[in-house]
C-alpha cells in the first residue's frame, strides 16, 4: 500500500513537472521565437490582468516594457455621444416635426401633383414597387441561436475567440444593478448571477471596475461612476469615462463630471473603457492595440437597440479578443456607439438564469459590485 502511494504521488508530480515545462516552453517560443506580433499580444495581454501582469517583467526589460507599451494603443475618444444619432425605435415622432407644417410654421399644402410616397414606381408603371426590408446589422441564419421577447442572441466567432452577442430591441429594460453592500469597504460583492436574481432580471453581463489589487478585492468598491435607477450612487473624484444611459434610454459615452452627468440626466451608468466606437467613429488602433482577453462591452444601434457583447478568452478554443476586434464586431453589428466594459476573469453573461458564455473563471464567479441588467 505504501509503495502504491508513493508510485501516485511520483506520477503527479512527473506530471506537473512536464505540464509546467511545457508550459514554459511555450512562453519562450511566445516571447524569443521568430513572431514579434505575438511577443507583443502576449505582454499586452498579461499587463491587462490583475493577478499574472508580472509575466510580462520575466520576458521583457523595463525600457522594452515601455516601449512595446507605448507603440500598441487604442487612442482615447474626445467627444461625447450625439443623442440625435440615436431615433428608437417606435418613438420616431417624438423627434420629428409635424410633416404637414413648415419650420417657419406655415401649413404645408399637399400637392395633387407630388406622388404618394407609398405608391412610388417607373413612369411607364403605376404598380407601387416596394424596397426589400433591410436586414438586421450582423444577424445572420448561421449566427442566430435565439429570438424571443425582445432579445435576440447571436453567435460571435473570430480567428482567436468565440463569444455571444445580445441584442436588446427595448434600451428601457438595460440597468445597472448593484450588489447588497455596495460601496462598504469592509463589505463584499456579489455574483452577476445574485445580482441579477435581485432585480429579478432576464439577463445579466458584468459591467464596470472595481478595486482589486492582485486579484484579491472583495468586490464592493467600484472604480469611477456609479448610477442606479436614476441616482448617482458613486463619484468618482475630478472626472472619468462614463458609460451608461440618459433618461431617454440613449447610451452615453464620453469623459465628464458628475455635475456633468447629472445635467445630461443619466439614469444608469458605470465607467471602465475604453469607448470603442462614439457617434459612429471608431476608435483607431496602433499596433496590436491590445491583448488577447476575454472581454465584455456594450454598445447601441441607431434604432436605440442595445448591443452587450461577451467575448471567452484564455481557453484552448478561445484565447481572447483585442479591442481591434470589439470595435469589428460593433461595427458589423451596426453600432453607433459601444464601449468596453470590465473583462478578464470578470467577464460572464447570463440568461434565462443560465450561462450563456463559457468564463475564464468558471470555478469561482467573482464578487463584484455591479452588473448589467436586463429586466422582464
């Protein structure tokens, strides 16, 4: 019995010895091999974690750090959405003037003689003639997993990760949630799962920052701003990027001040970044940009619906996307503005009460102190 013990213990440790050389291994082809590229995706994306960003150091010098750094960016988004970009839908008459009245205010006469808009055709045929309906942005029969009540969920699938988009008809159902003891330093998070059961919600994704120093924050305090039905819960000092909704459920994002936000009557709203893609301009990238992470983003269309956006990353299947990638996905799914959200082993979405994503950190959903919620 003895001898079979030892003989388990040998081959365990036989095994981790290899699984870490291998692992080894692999980094020194990642790092000194002939791929400059993939040097660069992996320090930028170990730098993007808070518990492992010290690999990085092991491959790199401080001034090659810096340099590498430096020259893969996503520049940051000066301006600030434009809510007359965004008409949602069903309330088009709420921004359109009466057709029958000039700006001068003068009746405007219908003429016998204009043609009936619906009935438009050839001057050989009166027979109306009808344009074919315009396709959803990015949904596709092959892409397209579910539809019902309002929520579309589409498959998501790039040379290095898989993910899941969700797509929102009503941006009035799209919250922030936040966890029991919020803002209590010696409190804790909660799930995205438990939040989501709290505000008895449909759906649910990660949403903004918190304190984590080394991976080991309790989840409570959230990093920059923090609205929740209309009352702003947290303040960040001087300003910061914000990324949540108005009053009238249209996605704002844009660096401001409380006083600022508060003016432009945000409702719910979190910070993290970077803005992806404001007022239909996407953000450039140099370099690689980023690394490759799992990530969570949200973003909306020009008819108001809502795009949130749940990316798998360190997997065999899934490494992770860069933020080249998010702004591709947004751009395909026609958003006029998208943002990044909290990613990494925070990023997760919820469904039904299911996972509809497959997390880095499957084992141990963190503690968090919001979420984005999606209400019945």
């Amino acid at each position: 019995m003895k001898k079979l013990v030892i003989r388990i213990i040998v081959v365990i440790l036989t095994t981790v010895l290899f699984a870490l050389f291998g692992l080894m291994t692999v980094l020194l082809i990642i790092n000194y091999g002939p791929s400059d590229r993939a040097h660069k995706l992996f320090v930028n994306s170990v730098r993007e974690t808070s518990a492992i960003g010290f690999l990085a150091d092991w491959f790199t010098t401080p001034e090659e750090l810096e340099r590498i750094l430096s020259e893969n960016t996503i520049e940051e988004i000066d301006d600030v959405t434009d809510v007359s970009m965004v008409v949602i839908k069903g309330r088009e008459d709420e921004k359109k003037p009466d057709a029958n009245v000039t700006p001068a205010g003068n009746t405007q006469e219908s003429s016998a003689a204009d043609p009936n808009p619906a009935e438009t055709g050839t001057p050989d045929n009166d027979t109306p003639t009808l344009e074919p309906e315009a396709s959803e942005p990015g949904v596709t029969e092959d892409n397209l997993i579910s539809d019902k009540d309002g929520i579309k969920i589409c498959k998501v699938k790039g040379p290095t990760y898989t993910g899941r988009m969700m797509i929102i008809e009503d941006p009035s159902r799209v919250k922030v949630g936040v966890c029991k003891q919020f803002g209590i330093r010696s409190g804790r998070g909660q799930q995205v799962s438990q939040i989501m059961e709290a505000y008895n919600a449909v759906a649910a994704t990660n949403a903004g920052g918190f304190e984590d120093d080394n991976g080991r924050g309790s989840g409570s305090m959230p990093i920059g701003y923090v609205f929740s039905e209309g009352q702003l819960l947290y303040n960040p000092k001087g300003s910061g990027l914000l990324i949540g909704f108005d009053e009238n459920d249209i996605l704002i994002v844009g660096n401001m001040t409380a006083e600022q936000a508060l003016e432009k009557k945000i409702r719910d709203a979190i910070t993290f970044g970077p803005a992806l893609i404001v007022n239909g301009v996407s953000a450039q990238i140099s370099g690689v940009g980023s690394g490759l992470n799992p990530r969570t983003a949200i973003g909306q269309r020009g008819d108001g619906a809502v795009l949130l956006l749940s990316i798998d990353g360190r997997q065999a299947n899934s490494l992770g996307a860069t933020y080249g990638d998010m702004i591709k996905i947004y751009e395909e799914f026609g958003a006029v503005n998208a943002a990044n959200l909290d990613g990494g082993s925070s990023a997760i979405m919820y469904y039904e009460g299911e996972v509809i994503s497959n997390p880095s950190n499957m084992i141990n959903n963190r503690n968090m102190p919001t979420a984005i919620i999606v209400t019945r």
